[in-house]
C-alpha cells in the first residue's frame, strides 16, 4: 500500500476469482474512523453487505464507511484500488456527517465518470508517486468523492430528513468555497443563492456545532495557508 501524509492509503489489487474479506479486514486493522473506496478497474465484482449484494462493473466506484460488515466476491479477473480515506481528511470542507449506508457510483457518466478516470490514473501510476507528489492527490480526492456521494446517495443512505440536511449543508459549503475570495460573501447571499431563509442556514450551521461566520473565517484562513 501506498500512504500519503493525510493517511490516506491506496492498495492495488490485482486478482483471479474469489472471495475476500479485505474491506472487512480494513475495518478491523484501521481502528479509526474514515471511509473506504473501491474503484474497479477491470471485471465483475459483487459487494455484500449484510444482506444486499451490489454487483460492480469495470468503472464502477463503491463507498462505505469502516466499520461496515462488507466482503466482497470477484466473479472474473478483476483490477481493483482499494482506498481507505480517514474522516479528518474530509475537514474542514466536509461540515455533514458522510454517509454510513454502502453506495454505488456509476463511473458511466457525470462526476462517477470524472472520479473513476481519476482513480485509474493513479492506480497506473501508484508506485512511481512520492509523498509529494501524492498531496495534489489527496487534497482533490476528497472533493470528488463529496460530490459524487451526495449526488448519487438517496435519502436512506444519507439519514432521511438529516440526510436531506445534510446534502444541503453541503452544496451550501461548496457554494462557499467558490466564493471565499469574494469580498461581498454574505449569509444573505448563500441563503439567496439556494432558496432558504439566512435563519436556515444559520440552523444548518448550528446543527453540527458550527456558525456561518466562524466557518467562513476559518476557511479563509486555510486557504491562506495553502496558498
């Protein structure tokens, strides 16, 4: 495995058909919280969790959260990178809670597509990356992954109504984002620009411990340090 100084850590598989218990083993050995991903490169794979099988083309991206009870089983030849991704590397542009639910992205079209090339670029060039060369990698990873995983969850995978919530929240703080460097960014503006009261986005804040305010200084301030 390859590990970055995030802790993020990238495992390519490359296997004839079996079954196997990585993820499950992943769980145990991370001891932490955080997420894994498996991008399938090539072949046929059927995830189980629990009682749901979720079949997996060449492509495809699957997503759950340590601790999930999945195993999964390799129908043909398959490649695979197996990622697993600590919660501290979705902060401090993650305010939601990221989902518990296992969910499949479709690396057929929109921003599945976008990641699943991604990843394949660096599974191909996995061993020739030093520690540095992994940072550009590690901070746009978790962007893509935000975006996919709240556009393709539905409300059960995400929570129900705090599910709901929290997808808002987060198209809220992306809309931030590209808005950081603006000297006009107001709560009445966000609030505006997604159809809601500034009331609202100031529960939304709230409902994770945070403020509209102190989450925009905050983030300022980053971005000032990564530039």
């Amino acid at each position: 495995a390859v590990v970055s100084q995030s802790g993020i850590s990238f495992t390519r598989l490359i296997s004839t058909p079996q079954d196997i218990s990585a993820i499950h083993e992943l769980n145990k050995s991370s001891g932490k919280d955080g997420v894994w991903v498996a991008s399938l490169l090539e072949g046929h794979i059927t995830f189980h969790d629990g009682g749901t099988d979720l079949k997996a083309t060449g492509g495809d991206i699957v997503y759950g959260a340590v601790g999930s009870r999945t195993t999964f089983t390799l129908e043909t030849f398959c490649r695979v990178v197996i990622i697993y991704i600590p919660r501290a590397a979705f902060r401090p542009r993650l305010m939601a809670p990221l989902p518990t639910k296992v969910i499949h992205l479709s690396g057929r079209a929109g921003i599945g597509h976008v990641l699943a090339g991604f990843l394949a670029s660096v599974a191909e060039a996995l061993e020739d990356l030093s520690v540095d060369q992994l940072r550009p990698i590690e901070l746009a990873l978790p962007e893509f992954l935000m975006a996919g995983i709240f556009r393709q969850a539905d409300t059960r995978a995400l929570g129900g109504a705090a599910g709901v919530r929290a997808a808002l929240l987060h198209r809220i703080c992306q809309t931030i984002e590209s808005q950081l460097g603006d000297p006009e960014l107001s709560l009445a503006n966000i609030a505006e620009a997604h159809g809601i009261s500034p009331r609202y986005v100031q529960k939304l804040f709230e409902s994770v411990g945070q403020s509209f305010i102190r989450y925009i200084r905050y983030r300022r301030l980053e971005r000032c340090r990564y530039d």
